[in-house]
C-alpha cells in the first residue's frame, strides 16, 4: 500500500526513507522513481514537500539446499 510523508525542516530522501521504513535506506531508489522531480529540489528537501511513499519490496531469502 503507497503511504504518503510530509517534509519536515532538514529532511533528506534517505532520512524519510528510514523514518518510514524502520531504518531501511534501500528504497530511496523506489521513492525517487514514484517522485520524478523530487531530485530536483535538492539534497535537503523543503519544508512541506509532499512524498509519495511506494510499498516495501518483498525480500528473498536465499534458500537451503541438503542434497545437491
């Protein structure tokens, strides 16, 4: 489910990313591709910038093999 953020003072894609994904950077990639010109405000966003927020990728663990 896409959840939205609102911008707080200092905020970075990275920092809104671990704040909503428990410490999570890796979908700082996944947000800018749901934000198209968020890159373009700039390393610290604005205050009030609102962020669409995609799902969290599902994780794959790898798996165990006993007989090759």
């Amino acid at each position: 489910m896409t959840a939205n953020a609102i911008t707080r003072q200092g905020d970075t894609v990275d920092l809104v990313a671990a704040r909503h994904y428990d410490g999570d950077t890796s979908m700082v990639t996944d947000i800018l591709e749901a934000n198209p010109r968020l890159a373009d405000l700039g390393a610290i966003l604005p205050i009030g910038t609102r962020i669409t927020l995609p799902p969290r990728r599902p994780t794959t663990r790898p798996g165990i093999n006993l007989w090759d």
